[in-house]
C-alpha cells in the first residue's frame, strides 16, 4: 500500500538533495515483515536510483514478535550492505540490563521477553521461574554478532531537518540535551505537545493505528507484532511517503 503524506509535514523540512532515507519502527521480533520490508526497499532503490541511501531503524527489534533473534541477523546483515542507524529501543535497554541482573528477568518476561528466550532456544518454564538460569542461558546462547550489535545501538540519529529517536523528547529541552531515558521511555507530555522542536522528530514506541503524521512529528510504529503490518517511511528531499508490507489495511 501506497500514501503520499507531503500536505500534513512542514515544508520546510528536508533532507539533502540526492539522498533517500528509509525509516522503519518497532519490529518486536517479526521477522518476516522486516524481510517484506527490505524487499519493498530494494525495489524502491533500484526504481529511483537515488545517489544515497540510508536505512534509519527506531529501536525495539525485539520482544513479542515470533522471531528476535532471526531479526537480529536480518539488521546485521542489512548493515553490511547499505549504510544503517540504529536507534535504542527500550526493548534493547531493557535486555542489556538483564544480561547482568537477575532482578530484571520477571519485568522482562511481562513485557515480552519470553518470545525472545524461545527464539534463542531458551526455554521458559510455567512456573516456577528461576531468573539466574534463564539469564546465563541467554548469555550463553546469545550470538558474540548480537551482543555487539546491542552495545553499538544509539540514542538518535539526525539527518538534515529530521531527528529519529525512538520514543520522543521532553518538551522544553533542546534536542541535543535530551536524555537517553526521555528518547527511549517517553509518552507524555511529548504526544500531546505543539512545540516546534527545531527539527522533526521521528519516532516509534506508541502504536498507532495509521502512522501519526504533523508538522512537527511522526510516529511510524503500526504495531507490527500485533497488527501484522510494517510501516516504511520514505523521505527524499522534503517529500515524505508512507508504504506498508504485511496486513491490508
């Protein structure tokens, strides 16, 4: 599915001339809609032959969804050929902790981490948890490509008059005083604010039923692991599309 959304963004915004930017948000483990979506990218790159081309990902690539450790490896291997950033999600934040603390586990496990033990051969007990043995078997399990691509995750990424984070920012901070907490947890006040906030933000972390798009942010996470839909955010220049693999709408 295809939507061109250009009436509903600042004008002003833009990206530098001959460079594409492909933004993706919260995967949460579904690979097969993350390979969808690589493919819809390849077709749009060997279409449009865009002098650059960048892939921008949101964070929370895990949890959930069927499949985190095959997504993983799919964003490995993507980066290695087609410049990447990947933004921090609160997924991945959360995880990094629990490689190292057994009191994380159980609020991990609430969130969605049992998919991702189970798609690295872990498995997970009804009853009866035992939290030290679940986090040395992950560690155990966890491939040497993912940790480092883990611990290499970033808070934000900035290209021309576009910032890509994966929650939001606090209202009243200047973008380069935003703290990692606020980019990867925040809600409110960010969703209900106006303010201009010096460049666009673009961010995932809130499900929406259509992508959230105004003149001062866009939230592009569709809910893929409930959903089945994956959102693509294209920019070229100061046009800005929306393209979709998965469900129809």
């Amino acid at each position: 599915m295809f939507s061109r959304l250009l009436s509903r963004v600042d004008q002003r915004a833009r990206i530098p001339d001959g460079l594409t930017l492909y933004a993706i948000g919260d995967i949460h483990g579904c690979a097969g809609l993350l390979a969808d979506a690589f493919a819809l990218i390849d077709e749009d790159i060997a279409r449009c032959r865009p002098a650059r081309a960048i892939h921008v990902f949101l964070g929370d690539y895990i949890d959930r969804g069927p499949d985190s450790r095959r997504t993983l490896d799919l964003l490995i291997a993507r980066a290695g050929r087609h410049p990447s950033a990947f933004v921090r999600g609160n997924h991945e934040a959360i995880l990094s902790d629990v490689l190292h603390r057994d009191d994380l586990v159980a609020d991990w496990l609430r969130l969605g981490g049992s998919t991702t033990l189970m798609s690295y051969d872990v498995l997970v007990p009804r009853t009866n948890v035992d939290a030290g043995s679940l986090r040395r078997s992950l560690a155990q399990a966890l491939p040497r490509a993912h940790g480092e691509f883990l611990a290499a995750l970033r808070p934000s990424f900035t290209c021309g008059d576009f910032f890509f984070v994966h929650a939001g920012v606090r209202p009243g901070v200047a973008l380069s005083q935003q703290s990692e907490d606020d980019m990867m947890w925040i809600r409110e006040p960010f969703l209900s604010s106006a303010e201009d906030f010096g460049k666009v933000v673009v961010h995932g972390h809130t499900p929406v039923r259509e992508p959230d798009i105004r003149d001062h942010r866009i939230n592009i996470d569709v809910g893929a692991y409930a959903t089945g839909r994956l959102a693509v955010l294209i920019i070229r220049g100061h046009e800005i599309d929306i393209r979709y693999v998965g469900r129809s709408v």
